[in-house]
C-alpha cells in the first residue's frame, strides 16, 4: 500500500472474544500501520459482557501486538470510521453464509461513505465459532476451552456459575 500510513478498524460486538476473532487480529495486523478493534456500543438487548467488560478482556490479549488497539463507540460504523480516520474496514469470514450478509454490509458502506472492506478468512479450526454459540455453549458448562482465549473462559466462569447459583 506504498508509503501512505494505513490505519484499519476491525468493528463487530465480540460479546466475548473468540479465538477466531484474534486470528484475523493476528493477520490483519500484518496487513496494515494500525489496527484499531472498535467494539460496537449498539443497544442490543441479549449482551451478555458490557462493552466496558468486552474492551477489557480484549486489551489484555492485544497488549503484546504492536499496532493494536481497541476501543468502543457508538453509532454507525462508517461514522466512527471517518471520525478516527480510517482508510479500512477489516472483517472476518467463516462460511458463504457470512458472505452474503457481508457482501451486503461492505457495498452499502462503500455506498455512503466510499470505505473500503477487506476481508479476511478464517484459519479451518475456527470456522464454526461464533460469539453466539460461545455464549450458548458456556450458559450449559460446556468446554470451550479450545475456542476462547483464557482470559475469556475465566470470566464465563464467573459468570455462568454466578448466574447458575442465582437463576433471575
Ligand atoms: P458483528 O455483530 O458485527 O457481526 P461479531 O463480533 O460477531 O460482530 O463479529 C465481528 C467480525 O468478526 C465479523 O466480521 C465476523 O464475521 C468476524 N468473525 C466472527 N467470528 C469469526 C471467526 N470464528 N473467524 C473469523 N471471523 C470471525
């Protein structure tokens, strides 16, 4: 990309991280000066970890991987885009399902706001993990140790047998 700094931000919920998420970190993070993980303030009801809680187990997995960082905003994704001057959007594939609803979301950014949106593919082993299952899979006590940095698995622990020993 010549010269020119690039600065790209990898946007989603990560309501939690997955180690599926910090795969296209890794490579994405080759690819471009600056890569900012932007965790989504949306108001969705179903979250599980506060955004606050989300910035947080991601800033302990980024602290060694120069030119990462992470933080949350709120509103529309090519705002925040423009407002931190991003030249990219970075995000992640796992399946053809994912591509068409990406398909979608890229055109219609590159529509209002002429970013672009580079893709990256997921490495074979997480291609099935989504935060959605993650959550899923942690409220019955299943083992996700192999899909979730540790950091993450600890606080579902916390979490799930809190909720367990409390159910609202
Ligand atoms: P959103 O709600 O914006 O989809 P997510 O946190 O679910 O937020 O995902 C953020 C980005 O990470 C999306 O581009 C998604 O396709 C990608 N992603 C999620 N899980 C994986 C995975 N296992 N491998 C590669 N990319 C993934």
């Amino acid at each position: 990309m010549g010269n020119k700094f690039v600065r790209a931000i990898f946007p989603g919920s990560f309501d939690p991280i997955t180690n599926g998420h910090l795969d296209v970190i890794k490579r994405g993070m080759r690819l471009f000066d600056e890569l900012i993980v932007a965790v989504g303030r949306s108001p969705v009801k179903n979250q599980l970890f506060t955004p606050e809680e989300r910035v947080e187990m991601i800033s302990e997995l980024i602290r060694d991987l120069p030119g990462v960082l992470v933080e949350s905003f709120e509103g529309l994704t090519v705002q925040y885009a423009a407002k931190r001057q991003a030249d990219v959007i970075l995000r992640g594939l796992r399946s053809l399902t994912d591509v068409q609803y990406e398909f979608q979301l890229a055109m219609t950014n590159r529509a209002v706001a002429g970013i672009e949106t580079v893709f990256i593919m997921t490495s074979e082993q997480y291609g099935f993990t989504s935060s959605t299952l993650i959550r899923e899979v942690a409220s019955l006590g299943g083992d996700l140790s192999n899909l979730i940095p540790e950091n993450v698995h600890q606080r579902l622990e916390g979490r799930f047998s809190r909720l367990r020993a409390a159910p609202t």
